[in-house]
C-alpha cells in the first residue's frame, strides 16, 4: 500500500503536466478536480462517519490548513505548467526540510545544528534545480519559483494540520479542507473556467482528470493512513522519500524530459539533506509521518 501510495503521488506530477499542456488550463484543471474530489470524500465521509463535526475552537486551524493548500494547489498547476515535471518533482522533494524550518519557526521543535546543515544543503540543491539549463530543465525562473512555493506552502499545511490529525480522523479533515479550500480556488479560477473549451478536449485529457480526482486525491488518502497504521511513521516516512525519485523516473519514461548535470547535482543534494535530516533522530518526528507527503496537493 505504502509503495502504491508513492507511485501514485510520482505519477500525478507527470499527468497533471501532461493535461495542463494539451488542453486544460492549469485554474480551470485544478478547481475541476478538487471539486471532484471534494464530492468524493464528503460522500465516502458520511457513509463512514456520519458526522463533520469539528470543536469550534478547532475551525481556525481547518480554515489555515484551507487556506494553505488553495494556495498550495494554485502553486503545483501553475509550477506544473511552466516548468518540467521534473523539476517540480525534485523541488519537492525538499518538502521534509521546509516542515521542519517551518515547525521551528512555528515554535513547535527545537532543532539542532545537523538539521540546519541538513537544510543547507538541501537549499543548495534545489537551487542548482532551479537554475539548470537545457534538456528537460526549466529556464523559467518564474515557473522553478512557484515549484519552490509549491513544497513550501505543502510543509506549511503539514505542520499546521498535524494537531488535528491527532483529533480527528484523516478523511474527516480531508473533506473539510478539501471543501474549504475549493472555495477561493474555484473563485480565482473563473476566468479560466470560463474561457476552458472542454467540448474540444481529448479523451487523454479527460481520462487524466480521472485519474487526478480518483488517484492521488482520494484513493491515496485511504491507502496511505490505512498502511501507516500497521507499518508505523518512520517506515512511511522512509518509503515516502522515494517519491521525487520515482516523480523524475515517470517524467523521463512519459514525457521524454532530460536532467542535464546541474539538476542531476541538485536532486543528489535534495537527498543527501534528507538523509542526513533523518539520521539525526532514530524515530522520526510524527509530524513528517502522520500526513500525506503527496498531492501536491500534493
């Protein structure tokens, strides 16, 4: 399950390029499909669950972790559409140090100087991400920055959300923040959705959507907290690193994109920071295992 979680998160970078640039417009894909998806849980969550109910006190953390991945999944189809997949794929692969800075920041862990030298390198591998040249590599800089955005506001929501994955269960969450946060995306998107063509889109298109509403948003989300419950954190922590790996791998295979040196360097370092984060505590912070590492958005 933790494998097919990880594939399945891989293999979105590589589809959502796919359909943002042969015929969906990158608002009007993302706001289609979190609508979607939205539906999808709302519905799995009440035969479930039969309630949404949240403590009052907790909505401001619901509304946050909205907030945070509106902002997140405007950043992924905008950074999607402007650079490779590849490189989006190794940006985000720094996620697990961008949550850290962030946690600590946020006052909630004290980290030590292995983590900030792991954070240094780490940094100094996406930037050689970003600032690769030919082959599959983006020269946008615009487009590598949004990738950036894309793994920092993803961390963000991870260290705001985790509170209350220890309060309620994953997909009651997942519906709520799922629900909320369509709301200003559906909004932003409106000029998009209104100039769209669907009439004129492709079978490969439209089979993508699927794909991106059924895969990496719902069926991962059962699929992923199903297995972390009998394998634990660190060993889906431990596979989840994988995924920037396998993100690149699908990248090449599907969409014939190249790594020229530079980016070869950086996703090398990206790693080498995540290593070396994670050797500096046995057991991983429950943080980095209780979420989905994954749509971007994840």
């Amino acid at each position: 399950m933790l494998l097919g979680t990880i594939l399945l998160w891989a293999l979105n970078v590589t589809v959502t390029r796919y359909v943002v640039t042969h015929g969906f417009r990158p608002l009007a894909y993302g706001t289609s499909r979190y609508v979607a998806a939205t539906a999808l849980f709302i519905l799995f969550t009440w035969q479930r669950e039969r309630s949404f109910r949240i403590r009052i006190a907790d909505w401001p953390l619901v509304a946050l972790a909205a907030l945070l991945i509106f902002a997140n999944q405007v950043c992924f189809v905008v950074a999607v559409h402007d650079t490779s997949a590849s490189t989006v794929g190794l940006v985000f692969g720094a996620s697990p140090i961008f949550a850290g800075a962030i946690a600590t920041l946020a006052g909630l862990e004290r980290l030590g100087r292995r983590f900030w030298a792991a954070a240094a390198i780490t940094c100094a591998g996406v930037g050689f991400v970003a600032t690769g040249s030919g082959g599959g590599v983006s020269g946008d800089a615009t487009g590598d920055l949004i990738a950036i955005g894309t793994a920092v506001t993803w961390s963000a929501y991870s260290v705001a959300i985790a509170p209350l994955m220890r309060r309620y269960s994953p997909i009651r969450i997942s519906a709520l923040v799922l629900g909320l946060g369509s709301l200003p995306l559906g909004l932003v998107s409106v000029p998009e959705l209104a100039g769209q063509s669907f009439g004129a889109l492709g079978w490969e298109a439209w089979l993508g959507l699927a794909y991106g509403v059924v895969g990496p948003l719902f069926l991962t989300n059962i699929l992923w907290f199903t297995a972390l419950g009998r394998v634990g954190a660190a060993r889906a922590t431990l596979v989840a690193n994988l995924q920037p790996l396998f993100a690149v791998v699908f990248a090449i295979v599907l969409l014939s994109e190249s790594l020229d040196r530079w980016e070869i360097v950086g996703g090398v370092l990206i790693a080498a920071g995540i290593v070396l984060e994670r050797a500096r505590r046995r057991r991983p912070a429950r943080l980095a295992g209780e979420l989905a590492p994954g749509d971007a958005a994840p």
